[in-house]
C-alpha cells in the first residue's frame, strides 16, 4: 500500500470516527432534559439540565409578601404539570391558592413550612409558563441538583416576562 493512500485512509477512519463520536453525542444529548428561561423574543436567560423529572418556581407572594413555591412533575411528552404548592403561610394557600385540601406542615427538610396538592378539579398542566420576574416577585427556579436560578436577577430588559420550557439538551 502506498504512503498516499494510507495516509487517505487514516483520515477517512479520523472522519468517520469523529462523525460516529457526534451521532453519539447527539443521540445521548437528545435524551436529556432542562428546564429553560427565556425571553418572550426568544433569547436564553436559563437553562438548567433536569436531574430526574421535578423542579419548581419559587417566589415572594405579592399580598402576603412571604415566600411561595409552585412545585411541577415533567410529563413523558415534555409538558410539565402542577403537584404540589408550598408556603411560609397557610393563607397563601387556602386563601390566594383556594385549594379545597387542608394545607400538611411541611417535612423538616423542605424550604418552606406548608405544602398541599393543587386543585385536582383544575388540573395545571403546561407546555410553557410564562411568568413575571420581577424585583418584588424574586421568581428564583429549583431544580434538584444544582444551585438555585434567582430569574428576577437575570432579567435586564424593562419586560419581566419570562418563559419557562422543558427543552431537550
């Protein structure tokens, strides 16, 4: 064989090894999820990988200026639905939730003190969310795994509008 063609032939291998390498990784990456913030044009402010199928928006109840959490399960097809909400007090959620269970004290390692499952009559089920990350709102997303995204902070346009998506990595 010749110094030529051998030399073709490693770089065709190279090609093919390299190419094979991003099938791979395209294939394994198109089975990840993340949660992601962006903007209503459509530019990225977030995007956390899912570590499981949960995650959860947390903020700063603008009646009762106490911390809130709505608590959301990935769906098979990539919508993500209500489960649970939280709260620092009973009133954010059997008076500004008006969910008909009895909210439970919390277990001791949740961040906030009650919990209660949202409205099974009105069941919350979503393809995006879009929200309102502003100052007094502090939206702030939690995703197990990794650091909390305080969103409110992240947004420098005049809009706080924010969507929230389940994409695939």
């Amino acid at each position: 064989m010749s110094r030529r063609l051998l030399v073709v032939l490693i770089g065709v291998l190279a090609v093919l090894a390299v190419a094979g390498g991003v099938v791979a990784v395209a294939t394994a990456g198109g089975e990840e999820q993340a949660v992601t913030v962006r903007t209503p044009d459509g530019g990225l402010i977030a995007q956390v990988p899912l570590d499981g199928d949960t995650f959860a928006v947390g903020y700063r109840n603008s009646i009762y200026t106490t911390l809130a959490e709505e608590r959301y399960r990935v769906l098979a097809d990539g919508r993500f639905e209500l489960v649970e909400i939280a709260a620092e007090q009973v009133a954010v959620l059997e008076e500004y939730y008006a969910v008909p269970g009895a909210p439970q004290p919390a277990p001791p390692e949740d961040r906030l003190d009650f919990v209660v499952e949202p409205d099974p009559g009105r069941p919350a089920v979503f393809e995006e969310l879009n929200i309102a990350a502003t100052d007094l709102g502090e939206r702030t997303l939690y995703v197990p795994g990794s650091e909390p995204v305080p969103i409110w902070e992240l947004v420098v346009t005049d809009d706080p509008s924010v969507i929230l998506d389940i994409e695939e990595n």
